[in-house]
C-alpha cells in the first residue's frame, strides 16, 4: 500500500480531468502496483499452498481448513483440464502474469490464450459446482 501511496504522491501532476473521478485514477494505481508486485514474487504455487501463505485476514483455525478443503477440490478440477490450460490459468491467476506473457510462453496468438483461460474457467465452474 505504501508503494501506491507513494507513487500517487509523486505522480499526482500527472492526473487529469477527463470525466472520471480521481477514486478511480487513485484505485488504478493501487491495483496495477499490487500487480507488479506478485509479479515480481513469480513464485508458481499449488492452490493449496497458495491458501497456507495467505490466509483470509482475521480467519480462524476451521475457516482456514474450509479454505484448504476448497484449494483441494479447485486442483482436483485443474487436474481435469489439459495441461495446457490448466498452465494458463495458474500461470495468470497464481503467478501474475500478463494474458501476453502466457500466450508467448505457449507460442499461441493472444486471442487464442484468452479463449483458453475463459473455457478453462467455465470448466472450473462447472467442475466446482459438481
């Protein structure tokens, strides 16, 4: 939050008017750092280990279980996906990187890495609701 904080400080000569109200400039600046910064952490976690590390805030001992219960059937539903898709979607919504990072990565066009995320995620959904 302080790296936000402190960027909006020094580039607060940059915001303009142009019919959006600064919460939303401010908020942008807060999301994109957050972003580069689990960017820059590119650990590439399992789901359960990612819910060990963070924890819900104020969370106690059986909702941190209920949250471990839940990781283990969200990787179950990964397993049923093919590996390709199941990379991009962990590869987007655990290590952070960019919708072009991936499709590089894949050697695929862009528009073909989105579609893969969106059916990968209808899967997900349908897997999770079972």
């Amino acid at each position: 939050m302080q790296d936000a904080y402190v960027k909006i400080w020094t580039h607060a000569g940059r915001y303009r008017v142009t019919g959006h109200s600064p919460m939303t400039w401010l908020i942008t600046i807060a999301r994109n750092t957050a972003i580069d910064r689990l960017r820059a952490q590119r650990r590439g976690g399992d789901v359960t280990e990612y819910h060990d590390i963070h924890p819900a805030a104020g969370s106690n001992p059986e909702t941190r279980m209920l949250a471990r219960a839940e990781a283990g059937r969200i990787r179950a539903c990964l397993e049923e996906l093919g590996a390709d898709r199941r990379r991009a979607i962990t590869g987007a919504y655990l290590d952070g990187l960019s919708y072009a990072e991936l499709a590089e990565r894949a050697g695929i066009p862009l528009n073909t890495m989105r579609t893969w995320l969106r059916r990968g995620l209808m899967a997900l959904k349908d897997c999770v609701a079972r």
